[in-house]
C-alpha cells in the first residue's frame, strides 16, 4: 500500500509542476504576442505540457481512489479535500480553454498581470489539499 501511496503523490507533483507552469506559459505568450514577437513555439508547448499534465493528474486520481478504496479513508475531511482536487480540475479545464485560443492564435482575454496572478490558482488550491491530507482536522 505505502507503494501506491508513493506513486500517487510523485503523480501529483507532476500534475501540481504542469499547472506551476502552463500559466507562466501563457504570461509569455500574452507579452510576445503584445511585442509583435513570434509565439508558436509557446503554443506548441502548451499543448505538449497540457497532454502531459492530463496524463499525470489522470494517474494521480486513480491512485488517489485505489488508496481511499484501499483504506476506506472516513471523515468530513476527504470530501473537503475533493472538493479542492475538483477545483484543481476546473483549473486545469481552464488551462485548456486558453490553450484552445492560444491554438486560434488570438490574444488571451487576460493581461499579463492577470495572467500572473491566475498563476497562483494551482497553488492556493493544492495548500489546503496538502493541509487536510496531514492534519485530517474534520
């Protein structure tokens, strides 16, 4: 079991090192494209990194259900904690909206300081899911 538990969490960093950066990627790809500079590399990127965080989260939630499976964890804090794994989803959907218009090649809806600061959306979901999943306070 702690073999599936370790897989789960290697799965979730990279899932977490794929939403850390596909926003950054966008930052870049808003500013390069506002200084007339060429940007499909960036969207090739994007789509190669967005595959692979798909794949990492895919895995990282089967794991995550074959240990709640295994262990049967109880208490009001695994359904807290899904909800922020779901959020993280909802993240990740939001990538790929934005992948979809960088693919159209037009401008984000978004400048780049608000594209910055949606980078920091990954994170303030994943500390609440670290805190529950340690302190299991509910």
């Amino acid at each position: 079991m702690l073999w599936v538990k370790t897989f789960h969490i290697v799965f979730v960093m990279a899932w977490m090192a794929g939403l850390f950066y596909l926003p950054r990627i966008f930052v870049h790809y808003q500013e390069g494209l506002d200084a007339g500079e060429d940007v499909r590399r960036l969207v090739i990127m994007a789509e190669k990194l967005l595959r692979f965080t798909w794949i990492m989260a895919t895995i990282a939630t089967t794991l995550g259900v074959w240990l709640w499976l295994m262990w049967f964890f109880g208490g009001h804090w695994v359904i807290l904690k899904l909800v922020f794994v779901a959020g993280l989803v909802a993240y990740l959907l939001a990538c790929q909206w934005l992948i979809t218009r960088l693919r159209l090649g037009s401008s984000l809806p978004f400048s780049s300081l608000q594209l910055r600061l949606f980078n920091e959306g990954g994170l303030l979901l994943l500390i609440p899911i670290i805190y529950l999943a340690i302190f299991k306070p509910l």
